[in-house]
C-alpha cells in the first residue's frame, strides 16, 4: 500500500467516525441554537483544539515506540486492530438516536471555544480511540512519524471543521434531522462500526503481512 493510499484510507476512517452523532456533535449543535452561529463555530474551533491536542499525542507516543522499541510496534498495531474491531462491533450492534436534550451550552463564543476544547479533552475514549488508530496508519516506513502525524493531524482538523462547521451553520435544520430521523443516526453509527471493522482488518493484515 502507497502512502497516498494510506492516507485515504485514513480519512475514510476518520470521516465515518466524524460524522457519528457523539458529545462532540451535540455540543457544536447546542452551542449553535442558545448562541447563533458565531458561537457554533466557536465550539467547532475549541473541538479542532483538542483534536490537534490528541494528534500530537498519538504521534509523539508512536514515534518514541517506533524510534526507541521498535519491537513493541508489532503488538501496538495489533492491540491497536483489536481495539478498533471491539469498538467496531459495539457501534454495530447498537441504535445511536439523538433525543433533543443536547448538553448545555454558552451564549460566550470564547466561553464556546474553551468548553469544545475541554469536551474533547476529557473524553477518556478519545484518547484511547487516538492510540487505536495511529498505530495502523503512522509507519516507519513512510518517513519521518512527526510529518505523518503533522498531515493527519491537518487532516482531522480539516474532516472537523467541515463537519461540524456546516452543522453550526445549518443547525436548526440538521438538529430537526438527527431527531426526525431517528434510523439515519442508527445507519451512521452502524456503517461506522462497520468501516471501523473493515479498516482494522485491513490495516492488520498490511502491516503484520508485509514485514
């Protein structure tokens, strides 16, 4: 598998978790109806914060493996699959609906920002979903792990922003959507466990086949 390959793998992946309704989506939507767009978009820029905060990590913690025990990196990657599959098959077999009762938000679009930030912070899944992914996607053999981890890091702020920036514009809207259509949200946690399973697989049997 080329890099390029690699990297679109890697956002497909990272697409379908996005688009997943979760805390991070409720909050831009809460933030969007008390506060206006403005605030919304705030929220957004605090959620794209803590993600580039949760892409240095991964990549600092995967370069340090790779670079000074290269030989934890093979069951890294394989606990990585594991961890992703099992999430994977949990988001399958349940029925993610968005009831109304979004999380409460600030009508201060610096409050906004701040509270996005901490959201994604403190979400104790994130980081062990960030030390599940990296793994498969950050090789040494693509070249130096800080420049991959720099341009996945770009690329999950700019999956973010397009994501959750259209929800802060088009919030009333796609508020109504998400609680109207109780079976799109259950598709979209569904064929994002689906997509996780697949990748996991995939990305097992490139980097354990291949050495």
């Amino acid at each position: 598998m080329t890099y390029t390959e690699n990297l679109w793998l890697y956002f497909t992946l990272l697409f379908g978790i996005i688009i997943l309704p979760g805390i991070d989506m409720l909050f831009v939507l809460a933030s969007s109806l008390t506060g206006g767009r403005r605030v919304g978009l705030a929220a957004t820029s605090g959620i794209m914060a803590g993600g580039a905060v949760h892409s240095l990590y991964g990549a600092v913690g995967i370069g340090l493996l790779a670079s000074l025990i290269p030989v934890l990196f093979t069951p890294l990657l394989v606990f990585g699959a594991g961890y992703m599959i099992w999430i994977g098959i949990g988001l399958m077999r349940s029925s993610i609906v968005i009831e109304g009762d979004e999380v409460n938000a600030s009508a201060s679009a610096w409050r906004a920002f701040r509270r996005g930030m901490v959201t994604c912070l403190s979400n104790p899944k994130a980081y062990l979903f960030m030390m599940a992914v990296y793994p498969q996607f950050l090789k040494p053999v693509y070249g130096p792990i800080w420049i991959q981890g720099l341009i996945m890091g770009l690329m999950t702020a700019a999956t973010q922003l397009a994501v959750y920036g259209a929800l802060a514009l088009t919030a009333g809207k796609s508020r109504d959507l998400l609680i109207s259509s109780p079976q799109i949200t259950i598709f979209i946690g569904r064929a994002a466990g689906l997509l996780l399973v697949l990748v996991a697989g995939f990305t097992l049997w490139e980097g354990i086949g291949h050495q």
